[in-house]
C-alpha cells in the first residue's frame, strides 16, 4: 500500500501545488480552475488514505497483539492442560491406590467382623462353660457340705459352704445365677438358726467329772474325824521343865486321848439308805472309781465321735453309779452329778435342714441351660 503510484502522484501534487500551477501553461484557466478541487479531493483522499494506512498499521500491531498474547495464551492453556492432565492421572492413580486401599481395609473389616464373631462365639461359650462349672462345684460342695454335717452332727461345714458358694457368686456377678445367690442366703439363715452341740464344753465337762472320780466319798469309805492330841509341850531350858510328877501325868493323859480315839474308830453308826454300797471292800472301791473313769472316757468318745446313744447309755451308767455308790451330801457329788445331767441333756443329735431351696435353683439353672 505504501508503493502505490497513484498514491504516490497524488501525495507529491498535493505537496507542491504552486509547482504544478506554476509549470501549467498560462493558456490554459479552465484547467487550472478544474484542477484546485481535484486537488483537494486528491489531498483529501491522501489524508484519508494515510489515516487508513495508520489505522491499519494500529489495526495490524493491534492484531498482532493479539496473535502474540493469543500464542502466549494458548502456550499457557497448554501448560495449564498438561499440568491438568498430569494432575487427573496423578488423581487417577490416588483414586486407583485408594480403592486398593479402601478393598484391602473392605477385606480386613470383612476378617475383623468374623473374628469377632467368633471370639464372642468364644467368650458365650466359655461363659456358658464357666456358669456350668460354677453351678456344677455349688451343688457338689453344698451335697458334700450336708452329708457332713448329717454325720458330725454340727451345721458348721454347711454354713461355711454357703458362705463360700455366696462369695463366689457375688464375685462371678452374673445375672442369672442371681436367684441361686438368694437362695444360699435363705437356706444360711435356716442352718444358723438351729443350735450347735459344742463337743468341746461337753468334753471339757466330762474331764472335770473325771477328774473328781478320785474325790468323790463312797457309802463304803469311813468318815474319820480328824484327830486333834495336844502333845506336851517341850521346854528348852531344864529350869522351865515340870516336875517328874506333871511329866507322867501329861503323858498319861495323852496316851489315854488315843485310846478313846481308837477305841471310837472300832464302832461307827451311820445311816445307810443302800446297804449294797456299804459291803464294798476298800479293794472294790478302787475298782469301782477305776470303771467309773472307764464309763466317762467311753462316754467322752462316744460323744467326739458323733455317736449320741452310745454315749447317753454310759452317761446314764455313770450317773446310776454315782447315785448308788457315792456319798449324795457331799459337795464333789453334787458337782459330779450336775455336770453328768448337764452333759447328758445337751449331747442329742440335732435336725438339721438341708439346702433344699438352693439345690432346686442350682437345678433350675442347669435346666435352663
């Protein structure tokens, strides 16, 4: 555009005007007349044609601008793309790593939940087992327990198995071996109600009767009053003694003393409400306290031992020995007697209950189960 000729001629007419009116013939006005507007029109024209050409040489930087910020900003959209892309096959490959991640974990809670399944299997299980054992020791201790007590005659080895059997179960806390508990509670009360024989006193008692045996006066003994002889009295100077007279004299009288003595001990009246125990021997009498300690020790093991009728019958012999052969008014014999009496009132077998309220919860329970 900028090489046009016409253009050219134009733009150097329009530059030097008066040349060209100068070098125009003078013959010729018309002309010159007709060529001032073509003239403007020309510089008109190239006025406009150099605004056209600056407008498009902007245009054309415009556009070029354009091209060059729309190549930078294809380069950036292209950069942006693949940093896109790299980012969706980065995200690609986490969504890949995390659904191995969330399978495996899938997997592992599908193995958690069966073994857990299986360990509460387990645990119910070996609850189940351990209730059983529980119930299965309670009924053998309680049935032990009373089978004891039945032979030794004290509630004591049922009461102590009912308090263990209450401790394991309040430790063990489950449920529904809680009726069993108040169960074992009932029947602990029953048991302590019911008096106890304590064999110890009894046997403690029969000790003291026979270690009287030995001081107990008999019907047969004599009843000696004790002797009282004054004996001279001795001087320890010669000039304080008496004379030859009063000596003899105080001699004889001491002598005679002793002849009365015994000459009362030769004739005894006593009253005899059992002639029986009077003809006894000195010989028999030790015999007779020596069988008397023989019922008392009979007695004695008869009553550790459990074994309450035979020793009632050695008591009662006991008693009717004392009663027949042993002086009544004496203190010893009183004694002797009342504790026999005591013994022999107390040494009963005694009722006592069974568990029978536990045993029938115990026997409940394993048939729920």
């Amino acid at each position: 555009m900028a090489d046009d000729p016409l253009l050219q001629s134009s733009a150097a007419a329009a530059s030097h005007p008066l040349e060209a009116a100068g070098s125009a013939p003078p013959s010729a006005p018309r002309v010159a007349r007709l060529s001032t507007p073509l003239a403007l029109g020309a510089a008109a024209v190239a006025a406009l044609g150099l605004a056209g050409v600056g407008l498009g040489w902007q245009a054309l930087s415009r556009v070029q601008e354009l091209e060059q910020e729309l190549v930078r900003r294809q380069a950036n959209s292209q950069s942006l793309a693949q940093d896109a892309k790299q980012s969706a096959q980065q995200t690609q490959e986490q969504v890949r790593d995390l659904a191995a991640k969330l399978a495996l974990a899938e997997a592992r809670l599908a193995e958690v939940t069966v073994q857990r399944g299986q360990l509460e299997e387990l645990i119910a299980s070996l609850s189940r087992s351990r209730d059983e054992n529980i119930v299965g020791d309670l009924e053998a201790s309680l049935r032990l327990a009373s089978q004891q007590a039945q032979l030794f005659g004290s509630a004591e080895p049922l009461v102590v198995a009912l308090r263990q059997g209450d401790e394991r179960l309040q430790r063990h806390k489950q449920p529904r071996l809680e009726g069993v508990r108040r169960a074992m509670l009932r029947d602990l009360d029953r048991v302590r109600a019911v008096g106890a024989v304590d064999n110890a006193t009894l046997a403690l008692r029969l000790d003291e009767v026979t270690r009287l045996v030995d001081e107990i006066p008999l019907l047969s003994e004599p009843h000696r009053s004790p002797q009282r002889v004054e004996a001279a009295p001795k001087s320890s100077a010669p000039a304080a003694s008496a004379s030859g007279f009063e000596h003899w004299r105080q001699w004889l009288g001491v002598r005679a003393q002793e002849a009365w003595a015994e000459a009362k001990g030769l004739l005894r009246v006593t009253r005899i409400d059992k002639p029986e125990a009077a003809l006894l021997l000195p010989e028999q009498n030790f015999f007779l306290r020596e069988n008397l300690k023989l019922r008392l020790l009979n007695a004695r093991l008869a009553l550790m031992s459990r074994q309450f009728d035979a020793a009632q019958a050695d008591l009662r012999a006991a008693l009717v020995t004392l009663e027949r052969y042993a002086d009544g008014r004496q203190r010893r014999t009183e004694l002797a007697v009342e504790l026999l009496r005591q013994v022999a009132a107390q040494a009963k077998p005694l009722q006592l209950p069974r568990p029978e309220d536990s045993l029938a919860a115990l026997a409940a329970v394993a048939g729920v189960r």
